[in-house]
C-alpha cells in the first residue's frame, strides 16, 4: 500500500534548508530539547540499538550494518550482504537485536528478506558473530518464513529470560494470520539457538502470539509489560499489549471488536484487543519506553515512530498510559517536519534521543537522517573540539561557485563523493589536505551532502545550492 503524505518533496526540501542554518529547539514545560544532526545520505536505516560499545548500530534495508559514533558523527561498515539481500520496495535486511550478554557472547541477530527462486521470497532470522571490527560468519536460526513485497515484520527483541521474540507480517495474506501451522502475522518466541522453548503456549510451536497484521514495533514497557505497534489496512494501525497465546483478531478483526461480526469473532476466539487505534491510518513504526530523567516530561512512556499514512503527517508520538497500564490516557506529537520517522533510540547516559528518517515518500527516499535531540544542559563524553570532523561552508553556497570542505587531523584526508538528495551520485575525488577548495559548476540549484571516507570510516554533511 502507498502511502498518500502531505509533505511534498519540495516542500521538504525547504524544510532541510531552513533546518541546515539554525539549531531547532523544542520546549517542554522544564526542558529545552536541542537538535543536532548525526549523519546523512544512509540508505533507508530501519534498526537502531544502542550498543554496549557506545555506539549506535543500524541496519540499512539493501543489506548492510553499520555503526556510528554518536559524538563524532563517524560511520563504519561492519557487513555487507547486499548480494543476499533481496531489498526492493518493503523487503530488506530488517530488524537486529545484540545478544544481553555481548561482553561474553558477541553475537548479532538479523532479519532479511532473499530470494528463495525466480517467483518467491522467503525470510530468514540468522546469527553473526562480531570481532571487534566486523561481522562474520552467518548462522542460520530459523528459516522456513514466507516473504514477500510487503508486510514482512519483522522487529527482534530479547526477552528478560533470554528468550528471541520476532515479529513476521502476513505477507499480504490475512488468511496466515489465523493459522498456526504457518509463521506469518505472528509474534514468534525463539531460543537463541533456534529450537522451540518448551515453556512457549502452543506445543511444538514457535507462536506465541497470532492474528497479527503486520507488526513494525515491539517494546517493554513499565512493569515489564510488553507492547507492539501493528501496521493496519485503511484504518486501524494498533498500539497492543502483547499477552502470551492471545489471537489479536486479523483479518477478521480490524483495531476494536465494534462490528457484530468482530464482536462474536472476539467472544469465540479469545481476542486481545489493542489499547489505541489510528484511523484513517498513520503508518506507526518502532516503539520504545523512555525510561531516563533526563526528559521528566516523557519519564515513563512510550515513544512511537510515525511514517505517516493517510492525510497523517510523519512525527514520533509520546504515549501517556493509564496508571494500571491498561488503557492510553493521552498522546502528544512532536518533530513532525522530518519526513517518514522509521526507528528511535535512547542514549542510556545523558537520556537524549536519536531517530531515523526515510524521506517523504514511500517506501522511502532521500535523504535519510540520524537526528538527535538532547536536553539542553547535557555535556558530551568527548571534548568539544573533536565534534565537527567534517565543516562544510559556506552553506547555502552560491550556484556555479566553491564550496570549501573541512576535516579535522584526527579523522584525516579521504575520498569525497557528493549526492543529490535523490541519492544519485553527481562528483568525486579525493581530498589530499585537510581544508580543501571544490568547484561545484555544474550542480543544479538544490539540497546535497557530501560523504567523505577514509580508513577510520565516513562522516556526511548536508549543504544547498541556491
């Protein structure tokens, strides 16, 4: 399903442009939240942990994983398995949970989509082993699922008791939903080996809930709670509480049973309804529980990325709970002018957030972001002075003019490339010292990044030729 934005491509690009020039600020009632903007030009991120190593690991939807330095900005590439990977349109290499104990069991879990023959997709759950610099060494943990061009999940999360819980979407047959022979519109509880937990609801079975949709978020939440966001058709996206071996009613069921045939389907069948529904629908994504004083006004609930949907513009929403947890009491919206919103993630020490773009359109398009917000006051771990490895000025630059480029000795000399925000390549070359001079003749009047590679990785930076 396409999903009809209000925000046009030029209208975002004026947005990016008046963003480029000014810090953007949002008030709460005691807390400034200020922007800064970690890096540009990824191509469709749509995982974000926080790792244990300080660094934010992300997944990109064509096959490749990455982590970024939160205080730097650098980028390194740490796999590539875009020749497996079959990423056209919803399908990709998608969600990625690090094992609890990494210290000791340095392993990455991830979902992809591939290629099973000429007509057919399947997906895969598969385990990678990290070395300090790369991940190697593929191991396969559970296969057998059917994908397909849409509704494919699948986000990974462990459970307090080392358990994998997946989600998997219904592939665009509702009917799988229901059955639980099949893997599809479920939530899946998985040993980290593969094998089926004894103690999961349904004998011999890795289902531990079903009648999903197609669920894009997947949380604990106070009380060790557990909730999921589902995508649903025309109307109805849900916010669930996830109950183990209850039926969440799809397709027969659409958000809240209030028809008679969702009424009786629910008294026969057991179903959970969901604690929020969203109609006409707005495309809800990831879900996280802000748990950080750092921001007293979000301390306790639910942040949910938006892509937007129809006449529903992209934002990430704050979720208030009732006090038993059972019931939405109230739901504010925030940073509504950066496009489809696909994932966030929390810095556990100074409580700042960080969340993914994917452009305005969809599946996706350019230019994909990291943004960070962080309570005003909030020092950083790493001295002010390393923070801007790459100065990129002046910005906006006049058309048919130069543009100088700037890197700090740390992060050194490099290769150059510069993309339009459609993410097709317009220059390259290298960069032999650390402030450079680059004619831009040639280049339209528009927005633009610049990414600069070397050894120690990749830093980007926005700019706009007017």
């Amino acid at each position: 399903m396409k999903y009809l934005l209000r925000i046009t491509f030029s209208s975002l690009l004026s947005i990016l442009a008046l963003n480029a020039f000014s810090q953007k600020t949002i008030t709460l009632d005691s807390t400034v939240l200020e922007e800064k903007e970690i890096a540009v030009g990824l191509q469709v991120p749509w995982e974000m942990l926080w790792g244990p190593d300080d660094h934010i690991w992300l997944t990109e939807r064509r096959g490749v994983v990455r982590r970024l330095n939160p205080e730097t900005g650098v980028i390194t590439e740490i796999l590539d398995i875009q020749s497996l990977v079959e990423s056209e349109a919803e399908p990709g290499l998608l969600g990625m949970a690090l094992a609890p104990d990494f210290a000791n069991d340095p392993s990455v879990y991830l979902v992809y989509t591939y290629l099973e023959s000429t007509f057919s997709l399947g997906e895969k759950l598969v385990k990678y082993t990290w070395d300090g610099s790369q991940l190697s060494n593929e191991v396969t943990i559970l296969d057998g699922i059917s994908a397909a061009g849409i509704h494919n999940g699948s986000r990974l999360l462990f459970t307090p008791d080392n358990k994998l819980l997946m989600t998997t979407g219904d592939v665009g047959s509702g009917n799988l939903s229901q059955n639980l022979d099949r893997l599809n519109g479920k939530l899946l509880r998985i040993n980290p080996d593969g094998s089926i937990p004894d103690d999961n609801p349904f004998e011999n079975s890795y289902v531990y809930t079903f009648g999903h949709r197609n669920s894009q978020g997947l949380a604990y939440g106070p009380d060790g709670l557990l909730f999921s966001s589902e995508h649903g058709a025309q109307s109805s996206d849900e916010l669930n509480l996830i109950e183990e071996g209850r039926n969440y009613g799809w397709p027969t069921v659409q958000g809240m049973c209030n028809t008679n045939v969702e009424i009786n389907f629910c008294e026969a069948n057991n179903v959970r309804e969901p604690l929020s529904e969203y109609t006409p629908c707005v495309a809800v994504n990831d879900l996280v529980y802000y748990n950080h004083s750092a921001i007293p006004e979000w301390e306790g609930k639910l942040l949910m990325a938006v892509l937007g949907g129809f006449v529903q513009r992209p934002r990430i929403s704050v979720i208030t709970l009732t006090e038993d947890n059972m019931n939405v009491e109230s739901q504010a919206e925030y940073f509504d002018d950066y496009g489809r919103i696909r994932d966030i993630c929390i810095n556990p020490h100074d409580g700042s957030i960080y969340f993914a773009t994917n452009g305005p359109d969809y599946p996706s398009s350019g230019p994909n972001k990291i943004i960070q917000y962080i309570p005003r006051g909030t020092s950083s771990t790493t001295d002010i002075g390393q923070l801007d490895y790459l100065k990129v000025y002046p910005n906006p630059v006049q058309h048919s003019s130069q543009i100088s480029i700037e890197l700090s000795e740390q992060f050194g000399k490099g290769r150059y490339q510069i993309f339009n925000f459609k993410a097709e390549l317009m220059s390259e070359g290298l960069i032999e010292n650390i402030l450079t001079e680059l004619n831009l003749e040639g280049l339209n009047k528009g927005g633009y990044y610049i990414q600069v590679s070397n050894a120690s990785g990749m830093l980007s930076k926005p700019f706009f030729v007017h």
